[in-house]
C-alpha cells in the first residue's frame, strides 16, 4: 500500500527541513511506501525550495503554485497530483505529529475517513491560549448545527486525516479558499465510514498561526455552501431572537 503525504504550506520554510525527515524516519520505519507532496502557494520565504533540495534524499515532490490560492483548493490539488492508494492530509507546521500516521493507517481498512481527534477520550489540545479552544469548539459547534454530515465525528475540523484515494476522488471542491476541509469532505460525501483515533495536538513552535478573520469568514461561506437553507435558517432565528429581547428590554 502506497501512502501520499500532502503537506500544504505556506511560509514553512523552518518547519518543513524538520518535518519531512520525521516523517520518512516514521514511515520507513514501519516499512511503508510512502510519497511526500508538498503543495506551496508561492510562498515569499523559499519553502518550496527548501522542499526541493529535501527532492535529493527523501522522496519529495512539490507543486508550486502562483499565490494564495486557498488551504482547500491546495489540497485538492495535491489529491489529483498523488499517486497513493491512501492520502494522509495534515498541517506543515509540526503540530500533527508524524508519529501518529501509522495508528491513522491501521484503521484505514475498516474505515473510508480516520480522523485524528482532540475530542476523543485520549485526545487533546496542549499549549493554545483560551481563545484559540473556544473558536475551535465553536466551529464544531457550528458545522454541528448546519452540517448534518460532520455529526459523525466530534472533532470536524481537525486538519489531520487518512482517507481512501477512492473517497476523495468523488470530493468535489466548493470552496477553494476554505480553511478546515474535512467539514467540506464530510458534508459532501454522506455514505462512507468515518473512524476517530486520539492525538495530542500541540501548538506550533516556529513560524505564525494562520488563523485570521479572513481565514474565519471563509469558513462561516462553507457552512453557508453546504447548507444553505439551515444556515438561512438559523441566522433568522438569531435575528428574531436578538430582536425580542431587545424589545423586552426597552419595555422595562
């Protein structure tokens, strides 16, 4: 069983010299075939070419792309780019331990999707100030709410996934600059089995967080996308609600 590793990134220039050799250390370890892609969105600060150089001893390949082009839509292509029966999606920025990949890979065969979860018994979050846990759970809340989907699992936007190739060629992309792409596979694609094994997931030591309001506005647009109706729905009832109160507060 050939294994795709697809490692968007975006200035990761410092991660990435680490991150790779980890991961082909796992991985030959257990005796796994396994390629890297590493998907760059031109990235300012040589990332891409930092991949490159890795080309001549690890087996690495790199699909540079002309800008900021969107998380989703970089993985998406990386998912045409592979060659793997099985794809492991997961962050450049060594908070998604390479450790992991081989427990994600033992259950591939009973399951479609293996989610890597903080929300399991045995799994969680190190190091995040309050905030960041509080929009995390949030947008879990959120794609609960809206995506009928996501209700299998209880961490939807964890970035760290194995996934059959046959799952994701159906995965049709709505939302090229969405940020938390396995909300958008899991309301899409229905019918298959989806599995959650534990992480301790851990805050990135080098290099910036990408989280920004942009980041969130886009994924508030793929709930929206996927399920517009209840969506609607829900933002009129939190109208009418806000609006009564407000009634009743000025009648007092």
């Amino acid at each position: 069983m050939k294994v795709s590793i697809l490692l968007p990134t975006y200035n990761e220039r410092e991660n990435i010299g680490i991150l790779i050799p980890l991961i082909d250390s796992v991985l030959r370890g257990e005796g796994i075939e396994y390629e890297i892609i590493v998907i760059d969105d031109n990235s300012p600060d040589g990332t891409a070419e930092e991949a490159l150089k890795l080309s001549s001893r690890y087996n690495v390949k790199v699909l540079k792309r002309p800008g900021r082009l969107g998380l989703s839509s970089a993985i998406h292509d990386g998912v045409r780019y592979s060659s793997g029966e099985v794809i492991i999606v997961m962050d450049a920025d060594l908070q998604h331990p390479p450790g992991y990949i081989p427990m994600l890979l033992k259950r591939i065969g009973e399951c479609d999707i293996v989610v890597a979860s903080r929300y399991i018994p045995g799994g969680r979050s190190e190091g995040f100030p309050l905030v960041r846990r509080i929009v995390s759970r949030g947008s879990i809340l959120l794609a609960h709410l809206i995506v009928p989907g996501t209700r299998r699992v209880r961490d939807a936007v964890s970035g760290f996934f194995a996934a059959k190739r046959s799952v994701l060629s159906r995965w049709r992309l709505l939302e090229p600059y969405g940020y938390k792409v396995l909300v958008e596979i899991l309301g899409e694609l229905q019918d298959v089995k989806v599995c959650e094994e534990p992480i301790v997931f851990k805050n990135r030591e080098k290099g910036s967080s990408k989280l920004t309001v942009k980041v969130i506005l886009s994924y508030i647009k793929t709930i929206y996308r996927l399920n517009p109706r209840v969506f609607l729905g829900y933002v009129l009832l939190t109208l009418t609600i806000v609006l009564l109160l407000s009634i009743i507060l000025l009648a007092i």
